[in-house]
C-alpha cells in the first residue's frame, strides 16, 4: 500500500515513456492554457459592455424622438380643436346675422301686438332656436351709454340725468358670448348744460381724456 507524502505538489499527467522534455513542455502548456482563460473571458464582457452601451444610446435617441412626436401630436390636436371651434363660431354667428333682419321684424309685430296665431308660435320657435345656439339680446332703457357695445343714433339732453344715459332702444343688439355681432342702436340723453351733473360729466370727460387743454 502506497501513501501519500505530504508536501509534494501533484505533476501533470504525462505519458509513460515521455522524456523530461516532454514533462516541461506539457507544464508550460498546461500554465498557458489556464492563463488564457481569464483574458479571453476579460474581453467578451468588454464586447458586452460595449454592446450594451450602443443599446442604451439607441434606446435613450428612440426615446427622445418619440417623445418629441408626442408633443407634436398634442400641439397639432389642440391647434385642430382650437380652428374647430373657431370655425363653429364663425359659421353660428354669420347664421345668425343673417336672421337678425327677421328678429327685428318679430320683435316690432310683437310691439304693434301683430304676434298673434300661428305667426306667434313660429316666431318663438325661432327665438328659442337662437337662444339655444348662443344668441343673447341686450340694450334697456335707461342703461349707461357705453360706446363699446351701444351706437347712438339720437342725441338730447335731459334734466333727469345724471351721465350719458340710453334713453330710447331703437334696435336691439345681440352678442354671442363675448361676441358683439350688432351694437344696440340707442337714442342718448345727456345732462343738461350749466347744471351740476352736467359739469361732473365734463370732468369726467376731461379725466378720461387726459385733461383739459392747455391753452
């Protein structure tokens, strides 16, 4: 029975009959060989590596194109939905000026108490109509003169008021939305000369337009 000597290191397996020549050559591949390894393994991971990295750069461009068409497409859809609703608003309002014409005469069969029958139910259909799409009437007796929404076909003057003051609606205006489509046309009443509300209203004439003149 043979043992083990300890402290001997184990020997390539080399053939019988080998020369020591042979023995050392066989060591020196074997040494060769287990270097190899780890270098070859060193390079594939490098290789991945790299690869890896050209994928994240592909990805991260990809990405930022498509997030570049997103905010194209939502640009061009609120623009799409911004010309749609222009669009609707425009084709409303050039209808309903065309029906103004028709308004006016019902409103004065209504005021000679000519609406009456079926004339009376087809009129209030078409006023309910024009509600509905928007169309709102304005202009009362009595109201504040404002340039902005109100033309004044008539002027006086008037004891009994205290500012420029709508005193008669010759014909009606009518707005849609914010939208003023016709002014109402008035007739205006101004403060009588000489009096105190007459000289507040120049005052305030004077303030609006920078002040009086410099003479």
């Amino acid at each position: 029975m043979t043992e083990e000597t300890p402290g001997f290191d184990e020997k390539p397996d080399v053939p019988s009959g080998a020369t020591p020549e042979d023995a050392a050559e066989s060591a020196e591949s074997s040494e060769k060989e287990g270097s190899a390894a780890p270098a070859g393994d060193a390079a594939k991971i490098a290789g991945l590596t790299a690869q890896l990295d050209q994928a994240r750069s592909a990805l991260g461009e990809r990405t930022g194109d498509l997030q570049r068409l997103q905010a194209e497409y939502q640009n061009y859809r609120r623009r799409v939905e911004r010309d749609r609703v222009t669009v609707k608003e425009i084709a409303t309002a050039t209808l309903l000026t065309e029906l103004l014409p028709v308004l006016d005469d019902i409103g004065r069969a209504r005021e000679h108490g000519e609406l009456v029958g079926g004339f009376k139910s087809v009129a209030e259909s078409l006023e309910t109509a024009a509600a509905k799409m928007g169309l709102q009437q304005f202009g009362k007796e009595g109201e504040p003169f404002d340039p902005t929404v109100h033309e004044a076909l008539m002027h006086s003057y008037a004891p009994d008021v205290t500012e420029t003051t709508c005193v008669a609606v010759l014909q009606p205006g009518y707005r849609i939305g914010e939208r003023t489509i016709r002014p109402a046309r008035v007739a205006v009443a101004e403060p009588q000369p000489g009096t105190a509300s007459a000289a507040k209203e120049e005052k305030k004439a004077d303030e609006e337009s920078g002040g009086p003149d410099e003479g």
